[in-house]
C-alpha cells in the first residue's frame, strides 16, 4: 500500500549548481510524492527550477542534499524505467523514427526477446502515436508535432514505470499542441502510465492533471503550492471550456503564477 | 536576339570551363517552371553564370600572351596548347624507369598520398577519438600536436629517408605526418562537440558503450571527420610535389622538376595545370561525401 502511494517520494531535495560564477541555489527543501497512475505537472515561470526537478528525478543530475526513491529504491541515475521525452525531441537524426525507437527497445527487451518481438514492440509504439506511415522517414522528413510523437513513442515502447516530460509540446503551434494532449489523454489512459510533467501553460496543466505542482520563483525555489484537479476522465477539452471548476482551477493555478509569484522580470521592473 | 549570339559565341572557348558550368545548367530548369512568363531569365540567368569564368580564364590567358611576347622564352599558350596536346595523346608510354608518361606520373603521386593519407587516417581518427573522449589524453596529446602542427612536412623527410633508408617511403612519410594533424584535429573537437541531448538521449536509453560510439559518437562526429580529411588531402597533394621533387622517381613533382632540367618550360605550365585540376577534383570528391553525411542538428 505504501508503494501504491508513494511510487515516487522526494525527500527534503537541494540542489545547488556550482558554476565558475560561484554557486547557484536553484531548488530548495523539496518534498513530493507521486502515486502509481497519476498525471502531475511541475508549473512555474521560468527559472524556476521545474526541469531541475525533473532531471533529478530522471537521474539525469544528483540531488546536492536529499533523497529521492522511484518503487523504494534510490534514484542513482538514468534508467529506461524513467523514461524521458525531451522538449526539443532529441531524435537522432541519422536514424528513421524505427530505428529511433527500435534503439531503446533493443536495450530494455534485447535480452529477454527476440527479433520479431522487438520489431512488433517498435511497431506498436508507432501505431500508438498514429504515426506507422512514417516509419521509415527520417526526424528531418517530418513535422515538428510528429517529432514529438516520435520522442513520446521512443518513451512509451520501453515500457517506462514512469514517463517524464520536458515541456514536450513547448515548441509547438497551438493547434498542434492541442491535438498532441488529447493523444496523450487517450495514451495515458490506455497504458496507465505515471506521468510527470514540466510545463508553462496553465491550461495544459488543468486539462491533464490529477495534481499540479506549483513552483515558487527562484532562485532557491520550492513548491508552493499543490492543486488537485477533481476533473472526471476521460476530459473532453471543449466540455470543459463551460465547465464551472475547469475555470475554478485555471484562476487558482493564474493566481498563483502572476499574483502571488509575479514575473521576476516584473518585480525587478 | 543579341544575348542569343553572344552566348553561342561564348560557348566556343568555353570547353575547359565546361565543369564550372554544370551547376548553372542544373539549375535552369527550375527557374523555368517556376515562372514560365519571364522565359528569357533563366537563359541570362546560366549566362551571368557562365560569363565570369569565361572572361576570367580568357583575362589570363591575355595576359600570358602578353607576357610570353614580351619576354622571349617563355611559350605562348598556343605552343603550351599544342604540347599538351601531344603529351595527352599519349600519357602511358614507358621507355625507361625516368621517362614515363604524365599519366604514370600522377598516378604514382596520387598511389603515395593514398597510402600516406590512408595510413593517417588509421592512426588519426582513432587517435582523434580517443582524445576528444578522455581529458587526460587530451592534456596529453595537446602540447605535442601543438607543437609538431606548424613544422613544414617536408622537415620531416630526412627523418624518414634515415629510418626507411628508401625515397618513395620517405615521402610517403611526409604525406602520412601532414595529414594527420587535420583528421585527429577535427575529430576530436567533434567527439567533445556532440550534443548534450544526444548524450542524454544514451544516458536515459542506458546504451552500451558500443552503441554509443556507433549510434551516436560516430554519426554526430563524421562531418567533422570529414573536414579534417578534405584539409588533410588539400595539404597532402600540396606536399607531394615538393616531397617528389626532393626525392625523385616516378611522380608529379619529380615530373616537373625533370621538365625544368631539360628547360621544357610548356611542360612545367601544363604540369601545373594538371596539379590544379587533380587537387579540385579530390577536394570536389570528398566536399559531395561530406554533403551526403551532414544532418540537421536537434532544434525544434
């Protein structure tokens, strides 16, 4: 039961970067868990230290202080279990989306299965993301949005206990973007999957999450505040355009952002 | 109507440029779907093309004649055309180890920068590697690459004639140590320039070694690799001819100094020629190589 609840548990993490400039506090005293199957979304303005966060819990850096445990077990460093999609994709370019994706299933299920096993698995992902025409393009071939797609299936197919996003829509048009949540809302169903993610629009955060993490400003930032969404699923964006506490939400997560957390550049000014 | 007859006699001297042209030629045909009204544009278009070249080979070669009458032994381009024309019409005769024709000449100078080039590349792009990848060989190794860079290639040549006791591996020597520098160069600052995102990518997939270097290292780093190979094999050809000339033989560079002996200055100019056309074309070979392996680098 506790690791139902606590699939991933942040304890008292610090992190300070020590630079030639000197050091830089960036996260203080953070303390978070998150529960198998939930959908959680680190929000705050720039600078604030969210991808910080979420790199410590990828592995990707190591906690200056504190604990972090992902299934009870330490993080000590990156892992197909938490898998990543990066905000600008980070497809290999020499590489088609198959063989983007084949590369991380080849590591985790290389030892256990065989080829044809591999290659349904990689198909698979791909048919998740609706994008099976393109297997053999090159990321230089295809759209920005279907980039992502690729990177969020490359993610998917290693079966990860956890999926972190880095503001993986961020550079999208909003169109784009919005089609790209509803997948993930139908993907995220379907695999169940827990899901952390950065993000920088407010609406993107209620429509997604079971719970947003809202950052104060750095630096030495910390969370501020937690909001539950009560939202039933599956959601259904243009419902909840009318829907009374989808705007409830939205004002609470605005209110923070720019009454209680006004932009730095706007307090410097 | 006019810019008609001037193109058509501009063609005729045009032959030796005819390689310079081809890209304005390819080009054409878009410029006409494009905009099928302006049909005259893309015909002045290949014509600004084309007429630089022209007027600049035609500028020195006016100037040559210039020269030529004025000083008295030195050939005209007529009589340098008339020679290369007989030296062409048989480049692979061979009557004695000394007396070879042109096309045996560059043949065996182009045999020693492979194997010098070649063996290089063995020993420098690993090397390369290896430095970009561990900070203490590249401590290591700086200093000393530093050091040796500047030093002609040709310094290095009685070095090889004392430890190989023979000419042509002697020079071949010298290619190997000129071209070396450029490719451990270049391949190291690319190992040290692959994207972090690539190498994250490696860390989240958890790859193997072996993956890394040949999913991720090897692929991001070619383009650099092969910058340093195209400075290599400029430098390279560069240094034969002086090399060949010291040493003798069967070459290029011992061609035209031979031809100097025997005061037959049209062959000194035709070899010169020849050089030219032989380092544009390796250069040429190796800029499509190189266009064929760049990819676009990660950036929304």
């Amino acid at each position: 039961m506790d690791m139902h609840n606590k699939f991933i548990d942040i304890n008292d993490v610090e992190m300070v970067f020590h630079t030639k400039k000197g050091s830089f506090h960036a996260l203080r005293d953070i303390n978070l868990t998150v529960q198998k199957g939930e959908f959680i979304t680190l929000i705050g303005h720039s600078g604030c230290g969210k991808s910080t966060l979420l790199n410590l819990i990828a592995g990707l850096l190591k906690p200056s202080d504190g604990l972090l445990l992902c299934a009870n077990r330490e993080i000590a460093g990156p892992s197909p279990e938490r898998s990543v999609v990066f905000q600008n994709h980070s497809l290999l370019p020499w590489l088609t989306c198959y063989e983007n994706i084949f590369l991380g299933v080849e590591r985790v299920f290389g030892a256990t299965e065989n080829r044809t096993q591999l290659r349904d698995r990689t198909r698979a992902a791909l048919a998740l993301v609706g994008l099976t025409a393109a297997e053999s393009k090159r990321p230089n071939e295809i759209s920005g949005g279907m980039k992502q797609r690729v990177g969020i299936a490359r993610a998917l197919a290693m079966e990860p206990k956890v999926l972190l996003m880095d503001e993986p829509f961020g550079a999208l048009d909003a169109l784009t973007r919005a089609h790209l949540q509803d997948e993930l809302l139908k993907i995220v169903a379907k695999t169940e999957s827990t899901v952390v993610m950065v993000t920088h629009d407010v609406d993107e955060a209620v429509l997604l999450s079971d719970r947003i993490v809202m950052m104060t400003n750095g630096p030495a930032a910390t969370i501020g505040e937690i909001l539950e969404v009560k939202l039933a699923r599956p959601r259904e964006r243009v419902a909840l355009a009318q829907d009374a506490r989808y705007s409830e939400y939205r004002t609470t997560v605005l209110e923070f952002l720019y009454r209680k957390q006004a932009h730095p550049a706007k307090e410097a000014a | 109507m006019s810019a008609v007859m001037d193109t058509m006699m501009n063609d005729k001297p045009a032959p030796a440029t005819a390689e310079v042209a081809i890209p304005a030629a390819v080009a054409v045909p878009k410029v006409k779907k494009t905009k099928a009204a302006r049909r005259n544009l893309p015909f002045a278009g290949w014509l600004m093309k084309i007429l630089p070249p022209v007027t600049g080979l035609a500028f020195l070669v006016l100037v040559w004649q210039i020269v030529a009458a004025k000083t008295g032994n030195f050939p005209t381009p007529l009589v340098t055309l008339q020679e290369a024309i007989k030296l062409f019409s048989d480049p692979f005769y061979r009557t004695g180890p000394n007396d070879q024709g042109i096309g045996w000449n560059v043949l065996a100078s182009l045999q020693r920068v492979a194997i010098g080039f070649g063996m290089a590349a063995l020993v420098g792009i690993p090397l390369g590697f290896m430095i970009g990848r561990v900070r203490f060989l590249s401590g290591m190794f700086g200093p000393i690459i530093s050091l040796l860079k500047p030093v002609s290639p040709l310094a290095w040549l009685p070095i090889g004639l004392l430890v190989f006791k023979s000419a042509n591996p002697a020079a071949i020597w010298s290619i190997f140590i000129c071209s070396i520098w450029p490719m451990i160069i270049n391949t190291a600052v690319g190992v040290q320039r692959v994207p972090q995102d690539y190498m994250n990518v490696a860390r989240v997939l958890n790859l193997s070694e072996w993956k890394i270097l040949t999913k991720i290292l090897f692929p991001s780093v070619l383009p650099y690799m092969l910058t340093g190979v195209r400075l290599a094999i400029g430098t390279a050809w560069l240094v034969i001819v002086a090399a060949e000339m010291l040493t003798g033989g069967v070459g290029i560079g011992f061609w035209v100094w031979d031809e100097w002996n025997n005061l037959n200055v049209p062959h000194i100019i035709i070899a010169i020629v020849v050089i030219g056309v032989v380092g544009l074309i390796l250069e040429q070979l190796l800029v499509a190589l190189a266009k064929a392996f760049t990819y676009e680098e990660v950036s929304s």
